[in-house]
C-alpha cells in the first residue's frame, strides 16, 4: 500500500529529470551557438543579392550580351563575399578574354587575396585549366604570389605546356622575379627537355631567362647544370664567357644586329616613298658585338658600322637608298636560316603585300580571320629562299607610311610568334596626314595580348623623334628589341 509521502517523492524525481533535460538542452544550444559563428566566415555567412544561382545566371548574361561594365560591377559583388564559391564563379566566367577592362578587374581582383583555398583554385586552373587565355591572365597574378610555394611550383609548370604563348607568358614572369634560387632549376630541366627538339623561340626564351637570371652564358644544358651545381656547392662560377661545349650548334643569322631566335618569323618591311632617299654608309659595313639584352633594349647602328661611341675604321664610304640597304641586309638573313624554320615577308605603304599569297584581310571581331584565308609562313627551303629573294629584289619605294594597316595585318597570319618591323618614317595616310603612334601601339597591345608574339623594331634615326619613339615603345611594349639605324 502506497504512503502519503511517495507521490511527492517522486514527482519531486520528475522535477530534477526535466531541469536535467532543460540544462542540457541549454548547453548543447549555446554550443552549437559558438559553433556557428567559429565555423561563419567559411561556411559563408554572406551571399550576393538573389543568391549564387542568380549571381551566376547574371554574369554569365552580361558577358553574353558583351555588358561588360554590369559584368565588373558584378565580379566587385562576388569578391565582396569573400567565398570560395564567388572567386570560382569569377574563374569560369571572367577571365576569357572578353574584355580588356573585366580581365584586368578579375586579375586584380584575384591577385589581391590571400586565402589558400582561393589560392588553390587559381593554381588548380593554371595547371589543369583548357583556356590557354585564362592561363595568361592568372600567370600575372602567380606572379604576385611569390612567397607562395604552391603558385611558385605553377608557374614553374606552364613552361611544359603545350601552348607556345602560355610558356612565353611563363617565361616573361619568371624573368621579372630575378630569383636564380627559385627559378635556375626548372628552367635548366626544360631547356634539356627542349634541346632535343627543332631550335624555336621557346628554346632561346629559355636560354635568355638563364642568362639574365645568372648573369653567365652556356650552350646547352649540361654547362648550365654543372655550372648550377657548382655554385650551390660554393664552387667559383667561370669566367664570364661562352664555354666549349660538346654539342655543335648551327650559327644564327641576324636582321642588322638583332638574332633571329625563333622558327616562325614575319619580315614587314617598309616600302613608302621615304625609302628612296639616300644614306651615307660603308660598303662593308661591320656588325656591333652580339649582346643578350632585356625587354626594349635599343642598339644605335652607326653608319660606320659600329654600335654606341665607337667608331670602325672607314675606307669607302657610299651612297646608298634605303630601301637598297634593307634589301642587302634582309637577303642575307634569309640565305641563313635553317630549313626548319618557318618565315613570311610583308611589305606595305598605303597597301600591303605578302611574299608567296595574296593580303591578308584586316581583322575583325564580328569577323575573326579563319587560317585558311590568311596567307601561311612557308619552310626556309632553298627553293622558297630563292624565290623570296627574287622577290624581295623587285620591291620598290611608294606611297604612304601605313604602320597601323601592316601591324593590324600581321596579326592575321597564324602561327606568327616573332616579328621584325623595319620602318624609316612616322604612319601617315594617303592624303600625307599623321597617325597617331599611340594607334599603332594600341593595335599591337590589344592584338598581342594573348598572342604574345615578340616584336622587334628597327628604324632609321633621321627620320626624327616620333618615329624613334615609336620603334622604342613598340619594341618595350612587346619584349622586344630596338635597332635605330644611322
């Protein structure tokens, strides 16, 4: 029989159980509370108006419909986030080349965090990425990332690519951070990768980054190797000079001065009427001494022959037209090149001719050019040279300085990844009126940006400031060389 007193025991047991149940309820709530707000900046506690799906949808609209400056406003807003998710979206949509303005903005955009996932992201597209021109945009931004080992190994990576202009960008960035300790290595490894292969300007690139990074020159891997060695075994490096080397290598040819170090070349020769007039020049002229130099290094060829203040031994001074001297110095680099090598000559005044094919047509962005329509490069056979010298010797000086038409036509020969512009005058029309020299430098940023071809400019002092300038900046624009002729 039940006591009076175990009704209130027990219910006073209920009690204690359900505070119990209450305080522990309590504590699991203000765990899961600071939990939350721990794991808050990556489970990504912000998102962009309307949600990703429609952030996404509205970018990829705006890039369509060539909105760009929606599709900017909208990159601002996902980086705003500062999630992993936004910066992925930024990667799959706004790095294709659309625009210059978007590209630069997504560029910058990226380069400027600092998170490793994000981080991640961008070396994982590099690496394993198909759009060669979203690779050339985020090699700039591995480039800022130097403290980074992962973005270091990356960049080091893109040299093995099988795109050309992705290993120039590669090339171009890893010169710029001057760091022989990070660099030395990995580009001896591809240079010995690469040796076994046909000569091409990713070969002498290579060659270019080891010297400027050394500060020494050697012919072939196995010098570079033993010399890298050495040095990190505190051994003293040799002195600085072309060693002997058990590899027989065939001589360059060069374009009044400047080496030809590439297998796929374009010649644009100016033929205007300007190239009529006469220089003094000796009849042997003798060339200024072969030096690697950095991005629009300018050599001054002296009439005497020599570079700089000194001055060669004159015994015959001549008269000679311009074009006659171009023409002289433009047969014997194509008698040299190796039959391997690819190459084209453009002339132009105020029209355009091409050696071997009809004009190409102008580019055009409602109308991109298709390869089979633009002229092609051809083998430096004998045959072929011989009959570009043939035609070559027919050119005769006309007309208007068009730099702008022949920059613009160049790039619509495929495969073009070197070119040699020889030009004595500013660009004017057909009517004698100027072109700015800022157009023609604008063709070739916005043409060249993923091209990256190199071009080289050589160019005749008298023909005064602007035109020097021009030649400079061109040259300095396009990590090339110029030559300014006297």
């Amino acid at each position: 029989m039940r006591t009076p007193h175990s009704i209130p025991v027990r219910f006073s047991s209920w009690k204690s159980a359900a505070g119990g149940i209450r305080l522990r309820a309590g504590v699991l709530a203000v765990l899961c509370l600071l939990l939350s707000t721990a794991l808050a900046p990556s489970l990504g506690a912000e998102e962009p108006e309307g949600g990703w799906k429609s952030a996404e949808n509205r970018l990829k609209k705006s890039i369509l419909a060539k909105n760009f400056e929606v599709a900017q406003g909208l990159v601002s807003e996902l980086a705003e986030t500062n999630e992993v998710r936004g910066y992925k979206l930024i990667l799959k949509y706004a790095l294709g080349g659309h625009s210059y303005e978007l590209d630069r903005l997504a560029g910058r955009t990226l380069a400027a965090v600092e998170s490793s996932n994000v981080r991640k992201e961008v070396c994982d597209e590099v690496a394993r990425g198909k759009n060669s021109k979203t690779k050339i945009i985020l090699l700039a931004v591995l480039r800022r990332w130097s403290d980074d080992a992962l973005a270091m190994k990356t960049l080091h990576g893109a040299l093995r690519s099988p795109r050309k202009e992705v290993v120039f960008a590669a090339l171009r960035w890893i010169r710029d951070l001057e760091n022989p300790e990070l660099s030395m290595k990995p580009l001896i490894d591809e240079l010995a990768r690469r040796e076994r292969k046909p000569q091409d300007r990713v070969y002498f690139d290579l060659q270019r980054a080891l010297e400027e990074l050394s500060g020494y020159k050697f012919k072939v891997s196995i010098d570079w190797r033993n010399f890298w060695k050495g040095r990190k075994g505190g051994k003293k490096p040799p002195p600085k000079k072309e060693t002997e080397s058990r590899t027989v290598l065939f001589k360059r040819p060069s374009f009044f001065s400047v080496t030809v170090d590439s297998d796929r070349v374009l010649f644009i020769i100016d033929v205007s009427d300007s190239m009529k007039i006469m220089d003094t020049v000796i009849q042997k002229p003798k060339r200024p001494p072969e030096e690697p130099g950095r991005k629009g290094r300018t050599v001054v060829v002296k009439p005497d022959g020599a570079s700089g203040s000194e001055k060669a031994p004159v015994d015959k001074l001549k008269r000679v037209a311009r074009i006659t001297r171009v023409k002289h110095e433009l047969l014997k680099t194509l008698a040299g090149l190796p039959t391997h090598v690819r190459f084209g000559i453009m002339d132009f005044n105020h029209q355009i001719g091409f050696f071997g094919s009809p004009p190409p047509p102008a580019p055009s962005l409602d109308k991109p050019i298709q390869h089979a329509q633009a002229p092609a490069l051809m083998f430096a056979s004998k045959s072929n040279k011989q009959k570009a010298a043939d035609w070559v010797r027919k050119l005769r000086p006309s007309g208007a300085t068009r730099t702008d038409l022949a920059m613009s036509r160049a790039f619509g020969i495929p495969d073009v990844d070197t070119i040699y512009l020889l030009t004595d005058g500013t660009p004017r029309d057909e009517k004698n009126q100027k072109i700015a020299p800022e157009l023609v430098l604008e063709i070739a940023k916005m043409q060249n940006r993923f091209r990256k071809a190199r071009i080289h400019t050589v160019g005749f002092a008298q023909a005064g400031f602007t035109m020097q300038k021009l030649c400079r900046d061109l040259a300095g624009q396009n990590d090339g060389k110029c030559v300014l002729l006297e």
